[in-house]
C-alpha cells in the first residue's frame, strides 16, 4: 500500500512540474517616453505621423513643457499598437497647405515602452 501511494504521489508532483508554464513577470517603470523631432526655423501649423504598415494617423497635441519647436512624432500611448516589434513611421509637419517636414523614423516597443531606433531628431527649414 505505501509503494502504491508513493506512486500515486509521484505521479502527481510529475503531473504538477510538466504543467507550470514559467511567466517572467515584467516589471515596467513609471517613466513616460515620447519620441519628438525639434523643428528649427518656422513653427508648424499642423503635424501628425502615419504608421506606414496600416497608413494609422496618429495626432498629438503640442506637449506640454515641450519648446514651441518640438513636436511629438509618437509616444507611450501607442506601445500596446506595436508591442513586440519593430515599425516604420513618418513624421509630416504642414505650414499653411504646404506640406514642410516629411520625416521617416523607425521605433520600436517592448511589453512596456516604446523606444527611438532611428530618424532625424532635430532639422532645419
């Protein structure tokens, strides 16, 4: 009778061991990040980015604390849209009809952030 109920105990453990599946838990930090592109010479009069993938338009409100010159090309309120992967954006700034900044970036995102990998951060018209 014992060996039958070490068996049986065994076989649970074994049965409990094979089915965990081990999650890291993420631990994301507090910190708001933004990816901006610091426009020199004039001030535009409309802005957004487009994702290229899906043609989504994204718009921003001037950020607070931001110079008048710094534009908001995408920020954290994105991450869950491009979660895990790598994308391609363009930045397009506008004064009057004229269409004055046509900024490609790639920006990434990971399960909390969204993160800068490439395009001009800062031009002059």
């Amino acid at each position: 009778m014992k060996i039958a109920k070490l068996i049986v105990a065994l076989g649970l453990m074994l049965l409990l061991i094979t089915s965990c599946k081990h999650t890291p838990d993420i631990a994301c930090t507090e910190e708001y990040r933004f990816v901006t592109i610091t426009v020199n010479g004039a001030q535009l009069d409309n802005f957004y980015t487009i994702r290229t993938s899906n043609g989504d338009t994204i718009r921003h409100e001037q950020e607070m604390g931001l110079d008048s010159n710094v534009y908001v090309v995408l920020t954290d309120n994105y991450q869950k849209n491009i979660q895990n992967s790598v994308e391609n954006f363009v930045f397009h700034g506008f004064i009057g009809d004229s269409l004055v900044v046509n900024e490609p970036f790639v920006i990434k995102a990971d399960q909390c952030h969204i993160t800068y990998v490439s395009g001009k951060t800062e031009i002059n018209l």
